[in-house]
C-alpha cells in the first residue's frame, strides 16, 4: 500500500483525514503502512479488563466495542468505522473498557499505545481532529442513551439506522440511495436494546409502509427520510453536525 486510502482523491474520507499539516499526514501514513493487518471474519482483539496495549484504527470494515454481563447477555457500546480511531482504554489507561470484536473482513491498524502517544505529541494538529472524534464519539452516545432510556423500539431502530447512515456517510442523509449495513439484525438489537424479533419486525413495518427497503443482512435504501427522521426524533442537519467531527 503504497498511499493510506483516505488520502485517494474522491474517498470520503479524504477531507476527514486531512491533519492540516503534510508532515503529520506522511507520519499517520506511514504509522499505518506498518501496522496494517487484515481480518477475516469476526474476531475479538481485546477483551475488557484485559490490558489495553492497542488503539485500533480501521481502514476498510467496521469494529464495533461491546460489554458482556455475568449471564452472557451483550450489550454492544458503539460501532468504530473506517476514519474512526478507537482507544477502549478505561480511565487508568492500564485496562481496556470494553471488548473489541471485528465484523467480518476488514483491515486495521493496531497502534501499541506508547507509539500511538509519541506521535500525538510530536503532531499537535493530530490530536486536536482525534480530540474533536472523542467529543463527537461522546454527542452521539449522549443521543442513543436517550433514546435508550425513553424512547420506543421503533425509535430506536430509526436513529440507529440514521447514526450509522450519516457516520458512513458524511455528507449527509441521502435517500434513493443503497447503504450496507454490516450487521445482523441480532447484532442491530444489541446495539439498540431490543431482541432480534423486535428488529425484524419493526424493519418489515418500516418496509411496508414504504420508508426503506432492505434485502440481506441489512443491505438498506431510505425512500420516506421525513418520516424515518420523525420516527428517529432528529432533525437530519442538525444530527449531522452533532456527531460528525468537522475536519478543522
């Protein structure tokens, strides 16, 4: 690899990962280039209360963070996509916070910590974007717990389906248009709060009343974005720069 792929022009991550500074840009690179590996189906990388040596930065597939309870039951925290940079420390920084598990085929960086922390240091315009993710990665869990707390399953499902649209991709809510989801509906109800059944069941409604189409696991078209925005109770600029990080 001879260029990160968010610096190929038309990525749509290319702006995102835009440091402000080409020797901070040529560092990350090549930081990356090193440290590249592939996955090939789900894989956990880190178990939580293990040490957390790694910040994990995707680059094609997704990782989502999850906790466990004493009884097997999971709860999944967040989902980490490509341009993301996910540090699931806890507040000692000496143990990790959360699992961290791959969704299928991908690649990623794993960065040991103290080699991730050397380069924020000696690239202050880095860490003032990865500073920016922390404060967005923060805004859009503020907006799922309160959904999870207060809202209705179909709620849920709706901004669930509008976060992970707009976080991949950032140029907005566009409908007419094929986005994948690489998920199972058990994985989506997880990440929501809700059984599988309840998922299926709300996503069919959704279908039928002609807002989304969706075949497979979670390939999904929006048709209706004014009524899926009610049912997520957002307003979709404003979500948008709420939970999208702006580049500088």
């Amino acid at each position: 690899m001879e260029h990160a792929p968010w610096s190929q022009k038309g990525h749509p991550f290319a702006a995102y990962w835009n440091l402000g500074c080409a020797e901070a840009n040529a560092a990350f690179a090549h930081l990356i280039k090193q440290l590249l590996r592939e996955t090939r189906g789900r894989c956990v990388l880190q178990l939580a209360g293990d040490p957390s040596a790694y910040v994990f930065l995707p680059v094609e597939g997704w990782l989502m963070t999850a906790k466990v309870d004493p009884d097997g039951a999971r709860q999944i925290v967040d989902f980490a996509l490509p341009g993301d940079v996910l540090d699931p420390a806890s507040a000692s920084m000496a143990y990790a916070a959360a699992d961290v598990v791959t969704l299928g085929r991908g690649r990623l960086a794993m960065i040991p910590r103290e080699g991730w922390q050397r380069y924020l240091v000696a690239h202050p315009s880095a860490a003032g974007l990865f500073a920016r993710q922390s404060a967005a990665r923060y805004a859009r869990m503020a907006e799922r717990m309160l959904r999870l707390g207060k809202s209705s399953g179909e709620t849920r499902i709706a901004y669930a389906i509008c976060e992970l649209f707009l976080r991949a991709n950032p140029f907005g809510l566009v409908t007419h248009t094929p986005f994948h989801l690489p998920v199972t509906q058990q994985v989506l109800g997880e990440f929501v709060g809700l059984s599988s059944v309840h998922v299926n069941r709300t996503i069919r409604a959704m279908a039928r009343a002609g807002v989304l189409t969706y075949r497979g696991q979670l390939d999904v078209v929006i048709h209706d974005l004014p009524t899926l925005a009610a049912m997520a109770q957002i307003d979709p600029t404003e979500l948008q720069a709420t939970i999208i990080p702006s580049p500088g």
